[in-house]
C-alpha cells in the first residue's frame, strides 16, 4: 500500500515539474507570430508588408545617422534579417538559396543583432530582452548570445559613431572566409567582400522601405566588435548597420529627379544646397579611422 501512494506521488511529482519546465520553455510572449522558447525567439515569418517598389526604394534610399526615441518592432527586425541572410527557396539536395547571392553558393554571411533596451517592440507593452543575438537562416529565429544593452560598447568599438549608440538596433554582418576560400582560395575572399555588398543593400532597401533608416558602418575595430557581440573566433565582424526610426522621413520624387537630370543634360551643376553635417564628421571618419 505504502508503495502505491508513494509511486503516485512520485508520478504526480514528476508530471508537475514536467509541466512546469514545458510551459516556462514554452512561454509565449503573445504578440502575433513571435514565440518565444527559452533564448530563442522564433520571428514572425517574412512576408509582403511594404507597398514601394524596388526603384522607389532605390530612390528613397541613404545613409541615416538620426534616429527618433522609438523602438521598432519585431515584424521589421524580421523582415530585415530575412532581407539579410533569410531562405528564399528550397532549391533541392539540402541546399536552400538565400536573399543575398553568394559565391558558389558558400554562404560565409553569419548575422549578429545588438538589441538595446525597449530597443524592439514585440507587443503593447513588451520588448525583446536587450542583448546580442544571433540570426538562424534555417529557423528564421534568433538566440540570445549575450544578455544586456551593450550598445554603449559598441559605440566605443566603433570609433564613437552617435548613430550606434543612439540606435534601437545595430545589425552586425561577421563572415567566416574559410567557407569561401577553402572553395576558391585567395580570390575567394574578394567573394566574400562583394557579398557583402550584397546583403548590404539588401539591408538598406528593406530598411528603408519599412521607413525605417540604416547606415553602412566600415570604421570600426574588428577585435573589440567581435568582443562585443562575442562572436566565434572564425567569424569576423565586416560591416554594422545600425537601424531606427528616422528623425527626418526623406523625401524624394522621380519628378524632382527628373529636374536634376535635365539640369545636369544642360550642363548646369552648381546646386545652391549646403554641404550636409554628418557628411563632414564622415569624411573625418574615414579620413582617421585611427583616431
Ligand atoms: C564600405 C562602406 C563603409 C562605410 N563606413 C561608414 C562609417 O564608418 N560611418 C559612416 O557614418 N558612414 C559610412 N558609410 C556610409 C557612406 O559614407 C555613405 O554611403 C556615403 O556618404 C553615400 O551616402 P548615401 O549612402 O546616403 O548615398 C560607409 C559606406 C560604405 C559603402
């Protein structure tokens, strides 16, 4: 009889904490598509949210360094790291092509997020947990690597660019060029540069079709980026692209461009524009990327 009670409650026992584990592994955050289990967090999935088109986009796009006091939210943190490294296609035998192209199809592009503090809304009054997290092509999910707001460190990583302090979201590019090189050796990491590129633009497209603005960040130090975001050794960090909310929504017309092409046909080039801020403290930038 003893053993009975005992083997029953020893079952009741196990049941409860099993369920416990589950629904706290389990616990969604109830917003939409988004679920979280455990550190991960299975993004919504990507699909047809922006109304421009790809040469609105092409026109509309710039480099943005102001950001308003907003979060964005988790449908645009997916959508731009699907336009980043995301499955377009199941092209057969295990392969699965991406939105980037890629030499020989080696994929070297691996995708960290810095996320700052309420810096991604994922319901009315949550947010993702601050941290760097790192991007899974196959999932379309992202798991969290380092917990905290970290942007102050990688604002100091990143010669002290405001824009990457001052951003919800830092998106980080690293590229493992072994991938690449092993395949086509030297010439393999000139691939890797212009894929790159590639992800790049597609990063700003998106980002600036989901109004919202990013900027392509170069100047930075490898080894304290790859600190921050705790990177593997092999994964080199290549490229930031901060991104939020613009302070200013550009605005720009295929009329008024129109009136630029006649007037360049002409011969006229003097414009009566100032030279733009942040276009100097760039050109400083670049100038001394050591100081
Ligand atoms: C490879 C590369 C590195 C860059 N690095 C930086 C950078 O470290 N900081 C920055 O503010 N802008 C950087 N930029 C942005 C350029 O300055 C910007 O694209 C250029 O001024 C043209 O302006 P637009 O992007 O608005 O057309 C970089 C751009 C590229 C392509």
């Amino acid at each position: 009889m003893k053993t009975h009670v005992f083997l029953i409650a020893s079952a009741l026992t196990a049941g409860l904490v099993a369920y416990v584990v589950v629904s706290f592994l389990t616990s969604q955050i109830n917003s939409g598509d988004t679920v979280v289990v455990g550190d991960e967090v299975l993004l919504p999935l990507p699909s047809k949210i922006t109304r421009l088109t790809v040469e609105e986009a092409i026109l509309l796009r710039k480099s943005i360094r102001e950001w308003r006091r907003e979060p964005i939210t988790i449908v645009q943190l997916s959508m731009l790291l699907w336009a980043s490294q995301g499955i377009v296609e199941d092209a057969g035998f295990g392969w699965y092509r991406r939105a980037a192209p890629s030499a020989g199809a080696t994929y070297p592009v691996e995708v960290y997020v810095v996320v700052g503090e309420k810096g991604v809304r994922v319901g009315e009054e949550e947010f993702l947990k601050a941290g760097v997290y790192k991007y899974d092509y196959m999932k379309h999910s992202v798991r969290l690597v380092k917990e905290g707001d970290v942007r102050v460190d990688l604002w100091r990583a990143s010669l002290r660019q405001d824009w990457v302090r001052d951003a919800p979201i830092t998106i980080v590019l690293c590229a493992i060029y072994e991938r690449t090189t092993g395949r086509y050796g030297e010439r393999g990491i000139r691939y890797v540069h212009m894929e790159l590129g590639h992800v790049g633009q597609n990063i700003y497209l998106v980002a600036t079709a989901l109004d919202l603005g990013t900027v392509a960040i170069g100047a930075f130090y490898d080894e304290e980026v790859a600190k921050v975001i705790s990177s593997a050794r092999n994964e080199r960090p290549l490229y930031l692209f901060p991104v939020g909310v613009p302070r200013e929504p550009h605005r720009a017309t295929f009329e008024e461009l129109s009136r630029l092409y006649e007037r360049l046909r002409r011969g006229s080039r003097a414009t009566d524009l100032e030279p733009r801020g942040d276009y100097e403290s760039e050109i400083r930038i670049h100038l001394a990327p050591d100081s």
